[in-house]
C-alpha cells in the first residue's frame, strides 16, 4: 500500500504491542536502548494500555504500549504523530503514573524499578538539539552527577533521522527507517537482508493490509488524524486570535509575556473544543476524540451535553 503509514496507533499497537511478535518488541527496545549481549531483555510483559483516571479532571492516560521487561524495568512506548507542544508534560506525566503504580499500600520503595518512557514522534519538538534520539535523565544542574537511574525519557524524532549508510546500518537506525515511511520496498528490503526483526515486521504489514478489518480500522483511524488537521487548519487563526486578544488585555495587568503565553494556550484550548465539536456532531467515539484533541473525556462529555 503506498504512503502507509506505520506511525498509526493501531498497526503499531499490532505490530509491538501482540506477545505472539515480542521479539520485534525487544529488538526494537534493545536498539533504542542500546543494550549489548550483556544486557539484553529477553523477555517482556505486556500490561494494559489504558490507566485509570487520577487527575481531578478526569484526564485519560492513553499508552500505546505498556510493558515490564524481565529485569523489573517498566517500559512504555508513546507514538505522536500531530504536533503537541506539551510533550515533555506529558512524559513526565506517564512515567509518574508507571512508577508510582509499581507500589501497593504500604509496600516498601525499595522494590521500585527503572522506569523508561519512549516517545516516537512525527515531528520535530526539541528545537535546539540536532540529533533524532535524545536521552533525558535527573542531573545535578552543577556536577551534572545522575541522580538515580530511575528515571529515563527518550525522544525519537523522524523528521531528523537520516540512513547515512546502509551497508553499515544499527538496529536503531533499521527501525526508524521503517517507521519513517521515507524509504521504498527495495530499500526496505536491503535494510532487512542485515536487520531480521524488519524483514519479519515487512512481512506483518503484507498480512495486515490483507485482512479486510484491520485494514478498515487502519483506514478510519487516518481518516480521523486527516480531519484534525483539516480542522486545525480551518481555525488555526480564529483560535490564536480570540485567545491572543484575551491573553493581551491579561498581559496588561499580569505583564505581558505571562499573558501572551496564556493567550497563545487559550488559542490552542479554543481549537481543541471546536475541533471536539465537529467530531461529536459527526458521531466520532469520545476516546478518539479524547486521545486526538488532548481534551478530558469528562470535557467532551459535557460538550456533547451542549450540542
């Protein structure tokens, strides 16, 4: 299928996230986690995706895919593909969740584990760094001396990955050429003759494209990710207008650079609830619509109580 595209949340669900394919799970975490023979995970646990709410907001959060790896360590893997400028709020905010689920009550904290979040993004968010995977820790803002380990935040930006050999090509950099969708079948191919766990994900994507409902699912869920930015597009001045002129006339008592960046949220809040409005009165699921405007579910529920 041309212009496939492997960053859909539930092929990649389908591709990482099934026990029957863990293999391609690990390969893909030992290269991003740039594991040797030494440390390799050889096995992992798939967990539920979807955590209960435990913010007084209600606010969902979603993991495509959620696992304990056979050290203890606790892994989630997050894929974004429209732009969110909140990103690193969001990580923080998974990995709090996976780290303080580790514990019971009463339990003692020396049985919590490394936690690692992986963000997969289709876009470029870090702005002053070049390299497509960076790596965030707890640091000494002096001595730069580690903190603790426990904490480990991974960004993989595609925009700025670049195969610079492919005779000489990393596991990692296999990967993210796949999930780039920038390279073609032959390509693709060459790549797998050195990186087995590609040929065999080249070989689940065939089959998937194959099967009528999968491939309808996938079809839906592109149709939806086009449709939000066709509305972000539609109010992307409206929005940051009416939220800049709320913002200014803030600035003017608060100062000015506090009231513009709240200007510029409430623009972005403003696109989101016409957005959610549009897909309710299409009769889109309020999870999609949840997961695709960053609204709570307990928000779009009382949109939908107003249309």
């Amino acid at each position: 299928m041309e212009n496939f595209n492997r960053l859909n949340d539930l092929y990649f669900k389908k591709l990482l996230g099934d026990k029957n394919r863990k293999n391609l799970t690990l390969s893909f975490l030992n290269a991003i986690l740039n594991k040797d023979e030494q440390e390799y995970f050889t096995d992992i646990t798939f967990l539920d995706k979807d955590n209960e709410p435990l913010t007084l907001d209600g606010k969902l959060s979603k993991l495509d895919i959620r696992a304990d790896l056979n050290d203890g360590t606790q892994v989630d893997i997050e894929v974004q593909v429209c732009p969110f400028i909140l990103m690193a709020q969001r990580s923080l905010y998974y990995w709090s969740k996976m780290y303080s689920e580790q514990l019971e009550k009463g339990a003692e904290y020396a049985k919590l584990q490394k936690a690692i979040t992986i963000n997969l993004l289709a876009f470029n968010y870090l702005k002053d760094e070049q390299d497509w995977h960076n790596i965030y820790n707890l640091l000494n803002v002096k001595s730069h001396n580690k903190l603790t380990d426990h904490i480990e935040i991974h960004f993989l930006e595609l925009p700025k990955f670049t195969l610079k050999d492919m005779r000489k090509i990393r596991t990692s950099e296999a990967w993210l050429a796949y999930f780039s969708g920038r390279y073609t079948k032959k390509e693709l191919e060459e790549i797998a003759m050195t990186t087995p766990a590609i040929k065999e994900a080249v070989e689940f994507e065939d089959t998937f494209l194959q099967d009528k409902i999968e491939r309808r699912a996938y079809e839906q869920r592109e149709k939806a990710i086009r449709d939000y930015y066709s509305y972000m597009s539609a109010f992307k001045e409206e929005g940051l207008e009416q939220g800049l002129q709320q913002g200014l006339q803030q600035g003017l008592q608060q100062g000015l650079q506090q009231g513009l960046q709240q200007g510029l949220q409430q623009g972005e809040n403003i696109k989101a609830i016409k957005i959610a409005t549009k897909m309710l009165n299409r009769g889109d699921n309020i999870e999609d619509i949840a997961d695709i405007t960053e609204l709570s579910i307990e928000e779009i529920n009382k949109l939908k109580t107003k249309i």
